[in-house]
C-alpha cells in the first residue's frame, strides 16, 4: 500500500467522523447558545442550567439521526473491510 492509498482512508475516516458528529455537536453548540442567552435575559447565572436542556437535544438528535449514522458508519466499514485483500506488501 502506497502512501495515496493510506492518506485516502485516513482522509475518508476523518470525513465520516466529521460527519456523524457535525450533528451532535451543532446541536449542542446551538442549545448552549439559546441557554446563554437566557441566562443573560433573564439574569439567571446558574452554572449547571446548560447540561440538562443540551443532554435532552443530544439524546433527541441521537434518536432521530442514529439509524443513518450507523449506516454511514456500517457502509465505511464494509468498504474499509473489502479493501484490505487489495492491499500489497
């Protein structure tokens, strides 16, 4: 295996890890964000009032997106799999 072959995976793992936690983490920035400036609003400074709301969006997210991020990740790793009898010494 040459080193293209290698930098393509390494680049396709990356690519498929972005992708499954863009999502997760978008939501999670955006709940944070909406938290925040609650707080500001409303002049509520507890500290622990972001965890409950951004778990809940999580878990939300997670339910509804899980069936397609398992599939993105089940579909690399098929394809991850059928390569390895392509590679050479």
């Amino acid at each position: 295996m040459n080193s293209d072959v290698a930098l393509f995976w390494m680049r396709e793992a990356v690519t498929v890890a972005i992708t499954v936690g863009a999502p997760l983490l978008g939501v999670a920035l955006a709940v944070g964000l909406l938290v925040s400036l609650f707080q500001a609003v409303t002049s509520i400074q507890e500290m622990t009032l972001s965890y409950i709301p951004k778990m809940l969006a999580i878990a939300l997210v997670l339910l509804l997106l899980a069936p397609w991020m398992l599939q993105l990740l089940t579909d690399f790793t098929a394809q991850a799999f059928s390569f390895i009898p392509n590679v050479s010494r």
